[in-house]
C-alpha cells in the first residue's frame, strides 16, 4: 500500500483520482491546491499526481525532488520552459509527464506512430477533438500527443508542420501537414480521432472519453510503476510496455 499526495485535489480530476487511489488499495497522503504547501505533502508521500496547472509546475517539481519522490504530471498546456524545467528534475527524481493518463490513448498513439510510419505522405492527416465547455486549452494535450505521435512515425517535427485554425482563404492544405481542429460544448470528457485521408479512402483511429475516471485509473497505474524507479523522464508508453 502506497501513499499518493494529490497536487489539485479539490478539482474535478483530484476527485476522480482520490476514488480511483482507494479502489486500487492505496491511500491518500492528502491533497493541496493553489496557496497550500506542496512541500509537506510531498514530505509524506511515496507518489505526487499532478493535475493542477502550468504556473504551479516548478513549485510542484521543486517538492518532489527536495522529497526526493516521483511525480506524475498530467498538467496540460505546458510550454517548453516547463519541458525544460521537467527534464532538468528529471536528473533527480523520476518523472512520467504525459498530455492524457488514458491507456487506451497511449495505445491509441502508438497506433497512430505505426500508420505514419508505414503511409506515404499523400496520406494527409487530421486530428480533431472535442471536450467540455470549461477547457481553457487548444489544442487539447492529447491531440498534441498524438500530432507528436504521427510526426514521430514520419520523422518530421511537428512544429514546422502543424496547422490549425484555419479560417477564410486559407489556400490549398500545405504537403506534408498536420492538421488540428478543436471543438469545444456541453460536458465531453474528451474525444480524439485521427484521419488519415489518402486518395479515395481513408482510415480514422479514434478514442472516445465516457467518464475521466478513465484518466484517474491511468494515472494510478502509472504512479504504481513509477515508484521506486531511477531519476529520468518516462512515458505512458513504457508503462504499457510499448
């Protein structure tokens, strides 16, 4: 039996993760949100989850490593000043940051790496979601996970290649792109799919959300995984051992 401090407890996500922490025969340490003090939650856990927000990453790190606990970030909306930051705490304790804790998305996107990999680039690819009405972010973390996933698979950077938001005469679709388009309404948990569109057919993989919990149970299982392992950055993927 571990001890899991929740980072964002009184959130939507840290509800769902403190049922899905006793169903899965642990127990919660405790919990903190924005003006708590990270630093002794830390001090009494084996695990830190963290869903609480971008700005509160460095503080969150900063507790994992002087505690010297792994830490599952599952924060969105990062920049690559907080990748950084990630990978610098990554030389002292181990992380797993991941855009979705879901283990059919992580299957999803090892998919998605696969059918890049293996169709052309007349094969152009789309990627669209859908989530609740209250989501600040766009594109979602997990459509960025799997544009990462598909620019893997071609052995392109997503960055130089991505296109979203396309409105008016935008012009033909660029070769070789990946598009995204972010729908948002009502109470969607999260609904992903990738199209891959060639010449007269195509072949969509998708992942529908019914309930976060779905996210919940990842991240615990994923927390169980982490504990005890070496300083470094890890992935959903070496979790399911892909």
């Amino acid at each position: 039996m571990a001890q899991f401090g929740i980072i964002g407890h009184k959130g939507r996500m840290g509800q769902a993760l403190a049922a899905a922490i006793a169903e899965a025969g642990h127990q919660v340490a405790g919990g903190v949100d924005a003006g708590d003090d990270v630093a002794q939650l830390a001090d009494r856990s084996d695990v830190l989850i963290d869903f609480s927000a971008p700005s509160a990453l460095e503080n969150n790190l900063h507790a994992a490593i002087g505690a010297g606990v792994p830490i599952i970030i599952g924060t969105t909306g990062l920049t690559n000043t907080h990748h950084t930051a990630i990978d610098n705490a990554a030389r002292a304790v181990a992380i797993l940051q991941t855009g979705n804790t879901s283990l059919g998305v992580t299957l999803l996107a090892h998919l998605v790496r696969e059918a890049a990999s293996k169709l052309g680039t007349d094969w152009d690819i789309e990627i669209v979601e859908m989530h609740h009405r209250m989501k600040v972010d766009a594109p979602s973390g997990t459509a960025k996970l799997l544009g990462e996933a598909a620019a893997e698979g071609r052995g392109i950077d997503l960055a130089s290649h991505s296109e979203s938001g396309r409105d008016g005469h935008t012009g033909a679709r660029a070769d070789g792109a990946i598009g995204f388009a972010a729908l948002r309404g009502g109470t969607v948990a999260g609904d992903h799919s990738v199209i891959f569109a060639g010449s007269e057919e195509r072949i969509t993989l998708s992942h529908l959300a019914e309930n976060r919990m779905i996210f919940a149970n990842g991240a615990v299982k994923a927390a169980e995984w982490l504990i005890g392992r070496q300083p470094g950055r890890y992935t959903m993927a070496q979790v399911l051992g892909l």
